[in-house]
C-alpha cells in the first residue's frame, strides 16, 4: 500500500511541477505580449512596465503556490529529512516572495490610481 501512495504521490507532484512551468511560461508569454502591447501603441515606459511586472508578478506568486504545492505531496508520503528541509526552504521562499509581491502590487495599484486621478484632473473632468 505505501508504494502505491508513494508512486501515486510522485506521479502528482510531478503533474504539480508541469503545471507550475506552464503557469509561468504562461504568464512570460503574456508579459512579452502586454510589453510589445503598450511599445506599438507608444505609451509611456512606466506605465508599460508597471502593467507588465503586475501582470507576471501574479503569474509567478500563483506558480509558486503550485510549486508549494508539489513538493508538500512528494514530503507527506514518506519524508527524509531533506526533503523536509526543502519543503521548508520553498515555503520560507514563497511567504517572503508572496509577501512583498503582494505588497508592491499594492502600492503599483496605488501609484497607478493616483496617475489615473492626475490624468483626469489634467483632461478637466470630476476626479
């Protein structure tokens, strides 16, 4: 029984970490395609780059999750000890990553918001 849970967790994990590289594959294909976007229709470098590092920055944050997500169900079948210092390193990895993503997708929100009021404000229209 412990080597089918055991085969049954490896092939899932795997299937995790395939869906983790097509996510951020994913998600680098839309960031190109937003970036050459925003350069045709010629609008402005900071604008451009904040849409595209917003939108990668959640592609990555779900990737990781993903990735988390694999390495919990290789660990839980039949963990050593390495294979929990890793979980434990990509979990510390992922929080820390998660954490300040997280944060600087809030404040490029922010930044983006109050150009969107400057922008209005400039056009002569109710903020």
């Amino acid at each position: 029984m412990e080597d089918i849970l055991h085969t049954a967790a490896l092939y899932l994990s795997h299937l995790l970490e395939a869906i983790t590289l097509v996510l951020l594959g994913i998600g680098a294909l839309m960031a190109i395609k937003d970036l050459l976007a925003g350069v045709l229709a010629r609008r402005p470098v900071n604008e451009i780059t904040l849409g595209v590092w917003q939108g990668l920055s959640r592609w990555v944050i779900v990737g990781l999750e993903f990735l988390l997500a694999a390495d919990l169900v290789s660990t839980v079948v039949s963990p050593s000890w390495d294979e929990l210092g890793r979980l434990g390193v990509i979990a510390a990895i992922r929080t820390v990553l998660g954490y300040f993503l997280s944060r600087d997708l809030q404040e490029a929100r922010k930044i983006a918001r109050e150009n969107a009021g400057l922008a209005q404000r400039d056009r002569g229209e109710p903020v």
